[in-house]
C-alpha cells in the first residue's frame, strides 16, 4: 500500500512542485504524490518548470493547489520551511525542510533548489522502504 505524502508551501509555485514532481518521478511506487499552498499561486513558476525539465522531470501541467484538493489525512507531511502556520493536517510523520524559497533569485538558485529537493526525496523513499518513517 502507498503512503499519502504531501509536499506543502505558500504558494504551491516552486519548491512544493518540484518536490512533487520528483516524488512522482523518482518513487511512484512508495508514495501517492499531492502538493498545496497555504495562499496558491495562480501557476507554477516558469523557472521551476524549465529547471525540472533539465533534469528530465516535466511538471509544466502542473498547477498550485489549495489544501482542499489534498486528503484530509496524510501519512507524510513535508513542508518546505516558509515561516508560515499550515491548517493542521492529520499525519503520521511530518518534517521540515526549511528551504529558502528561490523565486526572484538567478536561475543558478532554482537548479541548487531542485538538486536539494531530489536528495530529500531520495532520503524519504529509502525511510519509507526501511519503515523508518512509519
């Protein structure tokens, strides 16, 4: 069975999405995938979509979500570390990447970003196969 995993920020444009889009890339097998955002983007940011693209990983019909479109309880709550209160999301195990958010920054910073991101979710999916997480 797949563990409900949602990677949640502010706006649900950058580092939530790429964190989505490599879940879904990396381990479809381990996790079902969602994101949100506390007060949603109206899309994603380009510099997120072109950077996954880069890397192989297209998330360009993706679009940033509200909590409403995630399930009420999720195994793994991962939050990108944006200073803001989240609506409580019954979890079972939840972490804090505390990432700085790279929108208004060179495209450099959304490549560092992304390769961040792939490492945790790398780390998560090797948790989740040990049943360290749950």
């Amino acid at each position: 069975m797949k563990l409900k995993i949602a990677f949640v920020c502010t706006g649900n444009s950058c580092r939530s999405q790429i964190a989505e889009g490599w879940a879904k890339y990396l381990g479809n097998d381990v996790f079902e995938v969602y994101s949100a955002g506390t007060h949603p983007s109206e899309k994603v940011n380009q510099n997120a979509i072109n950077v996954m693209k880069e890397a192989g990983v297209d998330i360009s019909c993706h679009y940033p979500k509200t909590f409403d479109d995630i399930p009420y309880e999720i195994d793994v709550l991962i939050t990108m570390g944006c200073g803001v209160v989240c609506p409580f999301v019954p979890n079972k195990y939840e972490e804090d990447w505390g990432l700085p958010d790279p929108v208004g920054h060179p495209i450099e910073e959304f490549r560092r970003i992304r390769d961040i991101i792939k490492d945790k979710v790398l780390d998560l999916f090797a948790k989740a196969k040990n049943k360290e997480i749950l």
